[in-house]
C-alpha cells in the first residue's frame, strides 16, 4: 500500500533547486577550513577553538539528521526543506555578524540544526517522486554533488576569503538561501506519508550525549592537559553505549522505528558500513582541516593559493566517481573499497615526501600528483560505503538503513576535525612546527586507514568462510550507486 501523499511532480528545474539545497549545507563543512588563518586573527581564537567550530556543525547535523527526516515525513517535506533553507540563511547571517568565538560557535550549532532540516527531504523527495532511469539519474547528481561539495568549499572559500575576509564564506549563503527558497514553492511538489512516523527521541537525546561525551574531551582534552572532567566525559562514552543499546531494543519491542535500529546492527554488512563510515568520514574531515590550517598558518599560503591547492583533488575525485560504478561491478565491492583505501594511502604519503621536500614553500604543482591520488582513492571508498553497508539491508527498511549510516557518517565529518585537530594543536603546542603537527596528524589518519584495509581483508575473510560473498551484478551496482 502507499505510504506517501504526493501532489505535483518533481522536474528537472525542481531536482536543481533540490541540489542547490543539499549544496549549501555539505559546502560549509569546508568553505571555513580556508578562513580558518584569518578567523583565528579577528577573533583570537586557538586551534583548539578552529576544530571546535567545525565539529559542533557536524555533530549537530549528525544528531538531529534522522529527526528532521521523521519531521518532513509528518509534516511536508517541501515545509521543512523550506524551513531548513529559511533557518540556514538565518545561523548563515548570525555567523557572518559573530563578535566573539563563543557566538560563533552557537551560531554554528543552529546551522548545523538547519542542515538536518533540509538535507532529508532531498533524498526522499527524490525518492517518491521519481522512478526508472529520472530516479537513477537524480541519485547519480545527488551523489556527484555530495562528493565535490568538499572540494568545491575549500576552492570557493579561498577565493571570498581573499577578497572579502572570513565573514564572506558565511554571508555568501544569504542570496543563495533566498533564490533557493523563492524558486521551492513554484518548482517542488509537496510530499509526506499518510501517516504520521514515529519519532526517536530518547534515542536522539543518548546519541547525542554520547557524541559530545567524545567530542569534547578529544577536541579540549589536549589543551587542557586531560583534567579530570575530561576524562570522565570521556569514561561515559562506553555506559552511553550501552544505554543508548537498550533504549533503541525497547522503541523496537513497542514495534517503533529507532533511531538505530537493533535488528539492522544484527546484519553484518550494516556494522561493518558503520565501521566504515567511523574511520573513512573521520579522515576525510579531519585532513581537509588540518591540510587547510598547515598550508596557512605554516607555509603562509594566502586563503586563495590555499584553496586552489585542493583543485587536483576534486579533478581527480570527479573522474575516479565516474568509473566507480563499473569499478565496483567489475571487481566487487569490498575490492574496490581495497582499491581506493590504497590508492589513498599512497596519496597520504605522497603528501607527506612532497611536503618535506617543499617546505616551507608547497605550491599547487608540488602537491598536485599526491592529492589526485587522494581524490582518486576517496572516490571509490565513497561510492564503495552504500553499497556495502545497504547491500543486505531489506528493502522495506531501506530507509531506516541509508538514514542510520548517514547519520554514523555526519557524525563522523564532525569527530574526524577533532580527533585529527587535536593531533596537531597538541604537536604544535608541544614545540614542533606546523609541519611536525602535519605530519603527526596525517600519521594518525595514516593509522586509521591502516585499521581500515585491515577491517576490510578480516570482513572479506569471514564473507567468503560464510558463503556469503556473491559477485555483484552491474545493474545492482549501478543502482547502488
């Protein structure tokens, strides 16, 4: 039976206002990783302060990320896309008007509640509008858009950053908020189910004390010499664990859908996606913030030269995304996810001979071979994570499960800056220069992709002990991806 009320139909103008939405949110993870020299400078603020404020609008995107696509679904999901649009704009505004570190960072938590209003309803409003090839079409831009996002920031950041100062990498989202709200309502159909979704939120409330319990003695830890509140927020990561456990087991006796739920975990391809999406999203965050703080603070790179640095990469990204699919299909998905991991890592210690030998003047041409084999590799381990971790999901709670990863992986973009900040605020203050600190933090990502082909090889190993490994056929990869 149809579960969806829908009225109007979603075009291809509608689709581009749909992107342009999902744009605004995934930009802001790293449009701030170039202002971050300038920032520090106007509002005195410490490494410690510059990971923060990336991590908090991850987190609070991550937490609040299956809620507000429980709400569209109840509500409309072109009023709560609207309101998300309307709400960003408005911590957009707050952000670019911040007179102290402390405002700023409360005004990115409200923007990183305002991204987990919109970014649901995009998928969704995809998904009970469109069918056959317009359906495969629009996830293939809606795939291709979340992974330039990244790039896209960092370049677009230098060069407003350059121009205008910091405020501007905030302020810029002001006239795209207003055309992508005025178009919404003439261009998007509205959509929710015919009846209402439960909604999560115990289970909303313990992710989210277990996620700041990690957060914050990882990003202040260090700087605080890991005093004793730290690391008793930091002891409670393992009950919070354990009760957000029970509290999703008991939503799912009562025959509601958790937040995360416990019958997905039993699959072991949804855990192993969840592994996934720790390790990789952690890394991925956390080198984009601390490539962007060494090139500024300590090779002097202008906010510009900076961001343009980061272009290879997204070159490189873009072409690898679109073989990925045939990739997977050709050589299975746990061994594209082997491929990228180490074509990455190579990528990884590229970086590093290529910053020894260039310091302390790196350019675009000197780091360009190792970062396209960065973006390279990144492209099949993104393409590779749905695929895995939805592959044996059933089809009825395909929804629960894209909206669980997603959520591990949000929740990840904002751990990844802490963790790896951490790493280099706390080689910075123990007396190395800023490409000791660099080179510290990219060894620690090194050690979490290590962890990761070694998750990838043991997973493999039991799959194929279990019989449970089977060739992916091309019509299903293309379809994942």
């Amino acid at each position: 039976m149809k579960k969806h009320a829908t009225t109007g139909h979603l075009g291809m103008a509608g689709l581009w206002v749909l992107l342009a939405g999902q744009l605004l949110p995934q930009v802001d993870f790293s449009i701030v990783n170039v202002a971050l020299a300038d920032l520090a400078r106007s509002l005195s603020a410490t490494e410690t302060d510059l990971a923060l404020m990336v991590s908090v609008y991850g987190v609070a995107f991550a937490v609040c990320l299956a809620l507000g696509g429980r709400l569209g679904d109840n509500f409309g999901r072109r009023r709560l896309f609207n309101i998300g649009v309307a709400l960003f704009g408005m911590a957009s505004l707050l952000c670019g008007l911040a007179p102290s570190m402390g405002f700023l960072l409360a005004a990115r938590v409200l923007q990183g509640l305002a991204a987990a209003l919109l970014v649901p309803q995009i998928l969704a409003t995809i998904h009970v509008c469109l069918s056959g090839h317009a359906h495969s079409r629009a996830l293939g831009f809606y795939g291709a858009v979340g992974g330039l996002a990244f790039i896209i920031g960092q370049v677009l950041g230098g060069f407003l950053v350059s121009a205008m100062g910091w405020r501007s990498v905030f302020l810029i989202n002001l006239p795209i908020c207003l055309a992508v709200l005025a178009l919404s309502r003439r261009m998007l159909p509205e959509t929710r189910r015919e009846r209402a979704a439960h909604i999560d939120v115990p289970g909303t409330l313990v992710l989210t004390l277990l996620i700041l319990c990690l957060l914050l003695p990882l990003a202040l830890g260090p700087s605080r010499h890991w005093s004793w509140p730290y690391l008793a927020m930091l002891s409670m990561a393992l009950p919070l664990v354990a009760w957000l456990a029970r509290v999703e087991l008991a939503q799912e006796r009562r025959g509601l859908v958790p937040l995360l739920p416990p019958s997905l975990l039993r699959i072991g391809s949804v855990r192993f996606g969840l592994l996934v999406a720790v390790l990789f999203y952690s890394c991925w965050s956390g080198f984009m913030f601390v490539m962007a703080l060494a090139l500024q603070t300590g090779a002097g790179l202008s906010p510009l030269a900076c961001g343009n640095v980061f272009i290879p990469l997204g070159a490189a990204y873009f072409a690898s995304s679109l073989v990925s699919a045939r990739l997977a299909a050709r050589l299975g998905r746990l061994r594209a996810l082997l491929l990228g991991s180490s074509v990455q890592m190579a990528g990884l210690l590229g970086i590093l001979l290529s910053c020894r030998l260039a310091w302390p003047h790196p350019s675009l041409l000197s780091l360009a071979p190792a970062l396209m084999l960065v973006g390279a590799g990144q492209a099949q381990i993104v393409s590779s994570f749905f695929r895995i971790g939805l592959s044996d999901v059933p089809a009825d709670h395909a929804g629960a499960g894209s909206a669980m990863l997603t959520t591990v992986q949000q929740a990840a973009f904002g751990l990844g800056s802490a963790v790896l900040g951490a790493v280099f605020a706390q080689t910075f203050a123990g007396g190395g220069d800023a490409l000791a600190a660099l080179f510290a933090a990219i060894g620690a990502e090194f050690g979490l992709m290590m962890l990761l082909l070694a998750s990838t090889l043991a997973y493999g190993w039991r799959a194929r002990r279990a019989g449970a490994l089977r060739p992916t056929p091309c019509g299903a990869a293309s379809r994942a991806g």
